[in-house]
C-alpha cells in the first residue's frame, strides 16, 4: 500500500546500480523498479526522465544518436527531460562550444525536450524529486495508466480515447477536442490539421491517421494481449 504523501516513481532496473533509485527513497519516494519499455524514470504517465553523463551526452548529441532517441520518446511521452551529469561542455569538447550549443538548441527546438544539468547522482535524485512532488500535486499520487473512466463522463471517455494514440497525454488529447470540437471531426481530419496542433507535428499525425484508416486485421488464434497496465503492475 502506497503511504500518504509519497510521490511514486518507475524506475528501469538498469538504474539500480547508479544509486540514484536508493537516494530517491531516502528522500521520501516510493520508487518501483521495472524493466521500462524506454527511458530511466517514469513520474507521471506522460512525464519521463533520461539521464546521462555530460560525456555521453555530449558524445550522443554530436553524433546524432541523441536525436533519435528524443524522437523516439517524444513519441511516447508529452514531457520528455534529458537530466545530464557534469560539466556543461565536456574537457573533450571545449573549442565547440558553438556546435555544441548550436546541436542543443536544435534538441530543444525541435523534440521539445528540456535538459537539466545536475553534478552529480544526489543532484540528479533532487530534480527527478522534485519534478515527482510537482507532478504528483497537480495530477494525484498514482501514476495511472489508461485506467477506465466511469460510462457517464463522456468528456474523460474522450480524453481516455485520444489518449490511447501513440505520444498523446492528456493536455495535448485537450488541445485536439479543444481544435476539432468532437472525436468524430477528430478522426475526419487530414494530417495537416492534425500537425497545427501543439504537441502532434506531421510525424505523429502521419502515425495517427495510419492507425485511423489502415483495416483491421484479426489476429490469428487466440493470444492474451499484454496491456500497459499489465506491465506497470506486473500483471
């Protein structure tokens, strides 16, 4: 049973290791090690949190993998941190401080990411707290994913419905009912109305529209279908 007060926080089992999970408990988290499907730290279900060494950083930002892997989670996820350890511009890297800034802007401009750099594993704990405690206050204690609403409330059965498409949260599944006015001019518009929206782009809406219109095709003998819920609980 959750104890009062306590932000919860999903944590990758590969995280174990760097003692940051072991801080976040001291400072009053619940913290639930899981194999996460991408990302470090899960603190709300459309927040998630990365960390890295300034070096790896550094080295991922120059080379392009970085990029990718913002992509990738800003697919997924409203709210997308890269929390980076060390010095800002790493020794090796000092004399590029344009092109380093130059590829971090363009990070932040374009995969809406936000970076906070700490010094060190108890810095990192703090921000990952502190973003948990915030979270927690203004969206409740658990993190809930796709639970049910109830058959009568037919604007969280919206929300919960708009919700289900790849990369969209609950503020941008507001700003797509807010746009289109109903689920059914939602589901009529074309991709470039869909990519105006803040917080969709032309990759997602290209991703959205594929879903609404590809046919469906059964699944051949009977599976149990694995959902989300089943894999943050353990079910």
């Amino acid at each position: 049973m959750e104890a009062k007060g306590k932000p919860r926080i999903y944590v990758d089992v590969r995280e174990e290791k760097s003692g940051v999970p072991s801080i976040l408990e001291s400072l009053g988290a619940l913290v639930i090690k899981k194999p996460l499907p991408m990302g470090d730290y899960l603190v709300a279900e459309d927040i998630v949190v990365e960390r890295k060494s300034s070096y790896d950083f550094a080295n991922s930002l120059f080379d392009g993998r970085l990029f990718e892997q913002a992509s990738r989670l800003a697919e997924h996820y409203d709210h997308v941190y890269f929390i980076v350890e060390g010095r800002v511009v790493p020794r090796r890297y000092r004399g590029r401080e344009a092109s380093f800034y130059g590829a971090l802007a363009a990070l932040t401009l374009e995969y809406n990411v936000k970076v906070i750099y700490t010094e060190d594993e108890v810095g990192s704990a703090h921000a990952i707290m502190a973003l948990a405690r915030k979270a927690s206050a203004s969206r409740g204690q658990r993190i809930v994913i796709h639970r049910k609403p109830k058959l009568e409330d037919v604007r969280e059965w919206q929300l919960y419905i708009l919700q289900a498409f790849p990369g969209i949260g609950r503020k941008t599944a507001e700003k797509l009912l807010e746009t289109f006015g109903s689920l059914e001019n939602f589901c009529k518009a074309s991709i470039a109305e869909l990519s105006r929206v803040e917080g969709v782009g032309e990759r997602r809406a290209e991703v959205i529209k594929r879903i609404l219109v590809t046919p469906y095709k059964p699944r051949q003998g009977r599976q149990k279908r694995a959902t989300l819920e089943d894999f943050y609980t353990g079910g």
